[in-house]
C-alpha cells in the first residue's frame, strides 16, 4: 500500500525558508519518479518540481526555479523541498505524489 506523508510546513515571513519533507513506504522509492505539487485556495493544482528516480534531472515550475530545490534521501524514503525566497504567492497546501498517489499535505503560509 504505497503511503506518502508530508511535513514542515508552517508559517514564514517572506524572505524566508522552510524544508517540505515527504516519507514514502510501500513501493520501492529509489526508483520511481517524485513531484512535489500545490494548491492554493481558489487555484487549481500546480506542479512545483519533479525528480526523476536516478535524480540527475530535476523540474521547477519558473516562479519557483532558482528558489526551491527538489532532492531524495533514499536511504530514508524520503522527499525533500528546501524553499528560499519565499514569497506570499508561494502559499498553498503543498502535496507530494508517486505512481498517481499522493499525500495530505503540509500546508505553508507566507505572510508578514
């Protein structure tokens, strides 16, 4: 039963940082492809970043390129987002997904 639980969420003032986590179980991590996604109230889904199963290649959507970094610890199962910069346009509930699944989300919030 594949199961992703997120975490590291909260809320930050802009400018500043936080670090998404994301534990996988149920299928085998280290080779499958990662994204992390979020919403905001009112807006539909977006894709924020991807890595692909070696994680030699990685995808940010453009707000976020330069700002955000996607990478794994296999060895823990887990997925990571180190978000910099932060923007108030960066808040929404952020999800991460594998094989079509996806987790409850960790929601950020950035205000002053």
């Amino acid at each position: 039963q594949v199961q992703l639980v997120e975490s590291g969420g909260g809320l930050v003032q802009p400018g500043g940082s936080l670090k998404l986590s994301c534990v996988a179980s149920g299928f085998t991590f280290s080779s499958k492809a990662m994204h992390w996604y979020r919403q905001a109230p009112g807006k539909e889904r977006e894709l924020v970043a991807s890595i692909n199963s070696s994680g030699g290649n990685a995808y940010y959507k453009d707000s976020v390129r330069g700002r955000f970094t996607i990478f794994t610890d296999n060895a823990k199962n887990t997925l990571y987002l180190q978000m910099n910069s932060l923007k108030p346009e960066d808040t929404a509930m952020y999800s991460c997904s594998a094989l079509g699944y996806w987790g409850p989300g960790t929601q950020v919030t950035v205000s002053s």
